[in-house]
C-alpha cells in the first residue's frame, strides 16, 4: 500500500471505536503498575526481564510465558491491588477508543496464592464501576477454567462466576494446557454453567488441531472459540461455526509471539473472515507481547491485507459476538455507524477502497 493511504488508514483505525472479547486481565496489566503492586507486596519480579529497547516485559529466552503471567498473578493481593490493575487495562482500553470490553479473569490463580475470590471480585468491581462512570466504557467478565487444575477447581470457578453474576460476570471459559487436557473433560461443569444462565466460551485450537474445536462447540457448548486456528483444514468444522454462528476471537501477535502460528502470512484469519465466519480481532495478553488491540487492528491491514471494508466488518462483529442486551448492541452499532461515517468524510476517499 502507498504511504498515504497507509497513513489515512492508519488513522482511521485509531479513531474508530473498538470492542475487545479476548483479553486477560493479568497479562493485560500495564508493566509499571505490575512493578508497583510487585513492590507494594514485596514480590521479587527479577524474573520478569526489561527489554531495554521497548521497556517491555521479555519471556522465551529467560522465563516462559506461563511463569511470566504466575508472576504477574502473584503481584495481585488485596482489594485495592486488584482495583488499580481493573482500572490501569481498562483506562488503557479507554485511550485505544474501546467502548466494551469482556475480560478473562483466572480465578484460580488467586485461590492457588490464597486470594478470596471476594477480594477479587471487590477489587475489580470498584475499578470496572469507576472506569464506566468517569469514562464511559463498560467491562464484563469472564472467569477462566484452567484445564490442567482439574475438576475440583473447575467447580469452584463456576460457582465463583455464578455468584459475581451481579459484579459483571457473564461467562465461564476454558483456558490453559489444550495440548494435555481435551474439553471433554469438563463437560459436567460446562453443561451446568450453561443451565444456571452463564455464557460459554473456550480457548480451543490453539495449539491443537480441529478435535480440540470440535470438543469446545460440541461437547462444552462454547458460542465463542479463542484462536481456531486449528480449525483451518478441517471444512465441515468451518462450515458448522459458519451456520451456528459461532464466533472465532482471534489475536494474530499473540499466535505469531508464541508460535502457534509460524508468520502473520500463515495466520487464517483473512480466510475464515472471507468464508463469512464471525472473526473478532483481539489483543489476548498485549502487556506481555508489547501490542495493543490498535496495534492488531493496524497488523489486520498491514501484515494480513484486509481492506477498510473488511476491517470494519472486524470491528462491528465484535458487537455482534459480545454478550449484551440487544438494546446496548443496537446503540453500539448506531455509534460506530455514525463513527465510521465521521471517519471517512475527514479521510480522502482513497481510504474506501
Ligand atoms: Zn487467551
């Protein structure tokens, strides 16, 4: 793409509003708040290494991924710990122009370090309720079960979601080892969540091919699926969430950063969108990978091709995936509509291609 128009469409991706269904709390929480809480607690947070150049926080060659995020999870300890991350990711969301926002809490981790599930849920409840009326944007949540923690915790996630229903939490998902751990396994807990009124979603071929899908929207009944990638060869599966309408959240930085895909040229997300499946873009842990939901959005044009057309469809499905009121849904669309119309008449028609 020329520069220009490189420049204009860059722009527009700024301005617009956003919606962001797949992101976690702990891996989303700015390093400098991670560095006070780390020392407010006297937590040794060595282990998470600088990188000098981007000020980021750095995991393969020193620490993996999962010992990065513990650590994160471990700088979280009491009501006010938790308010001020809730408040840091979701002010931070606010400056990327994200209207609402559905983030993935690990309750687990916090019973594991000895945290209350009602400190966190006071913690969180205070910053998400101080964000919405200082800044107008909304935050629900979704409370994640770590496959490899096993059926006990499990439960107890489920019954913690049921019981914040009133603090903002609207779903259950299925996190941590897919390579270990099937969705089958978990089908009880799901199939109750579903029951007492909780959404469903699911991290589910990331790193496992289209079995690990199939379990997640068959046996667990997830409506949205986190990654998919390993739905790409298999066309009866891309054809059933096609029909069913189920949503795929995808985060190309964060699969390129882990190497749950080899490059941004092999990522499928412009194939699926193309099939007219319902793809939301998302930042998953952008803290740690040194992205943004913005800067995704900018990777969708630049690294993956899509076009203004294909990248507001991206935008407007995440409305369509979100698990609101039809009420709240339309006075988004009307927003964005009037938003996109805004943008392109201050932007040269080039920007419409
Ligand atoms: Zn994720």
């Amino acid at each position: 793409m020329e520069a220009g128009r490189q420049d204009n469409l860059f722009r527009a991706i700024e301005q617009m509003p956003k919606v962001e269904l797949h992101v976690h709390l702990e891996g989303s929480i700015p390093s400098r708040t991670i560095e006070r809480l780390a020392q407010r607690n006297s937590i040794d947070v060595a282990g998470l290494v600088i990188n000098p150049e981007t000020g980021r926080h750095r995991f393969g060659h020193l620490i993996n991924f999962l010992d990065s995020y513990r650590l994160r999870c471990k700088c979280l300890r009491e009501v006010e710990d938790f308010e001020e991350a809730c408040v840091d990711v979701l002010e931070n969301l606010h400056s990327q122009n994200v209207r609402y926002a559905e983030i993935t809490i690990a309750p687990t981790m916090s019973r594991l370090y000895g945290i209350s599930m009602e400190t966190v849920m006071r913690g969180i409840d205070a910053g998400a309720t101080r964000v919405a009326r200082e800044k107008g944007i909304e935050a629900r949540f979704i409370f994640d079960v770590g496959r490899q923690f096993g059926h006990e915790h499990a439960w107890q996630t489920v019954r913690e979601a049921l019981e914040n229903q009133a603090r903002g939490v609207i779903a259950v998902g299925l996190g941590g080892d897919e390579l270990h751990y099937s969705p089958e396994i978990f089908v009880k807990q799901f199939e109750f969540a579903r029951k007492e009124g909780l959404h469903v979603v699911a991290h589910a071929g990331e790193v496992v091919g289209s079995a690990s899908v199939w379990g997640a929207v068959t046996s667990l009944g997830a409506e949205r699926i986190g990654h998919g990638l390993g739905a790409r060869a298999d066309e009866q599966l891309l054809e059933y969430m096609r029909i069913h309408n189920i949503a795929v959240d995808m985060c190309p930085t964060s699969n390129v950063a882990t190497g749950a895909t080899r490059s941004y040229a092999d990522h499928p997300l412009p194939d699926y969108l193309r099939r007219g499946l319902l793809i939301t873009l998302n930042s998953d842990d952008p803290d740690m990978f040194g992205s943004s939901l913005t800067d995704e959005y900018k990777v969708s044009s630049e690294m993956l091709g899509l076009d203004w057309q294909e990248i507001k469809t991206l935008c407007l499905n995440g409305v369509r995936a979100g698990f609101l009121p039809d009420l709240y849904k339309k006075n988004l669309f009307d927003e964005f509509s009037e938003a996109f119309a805004r943008i392109e008449s201050e932007t040269p028609p080039a920007l419409n291609s």
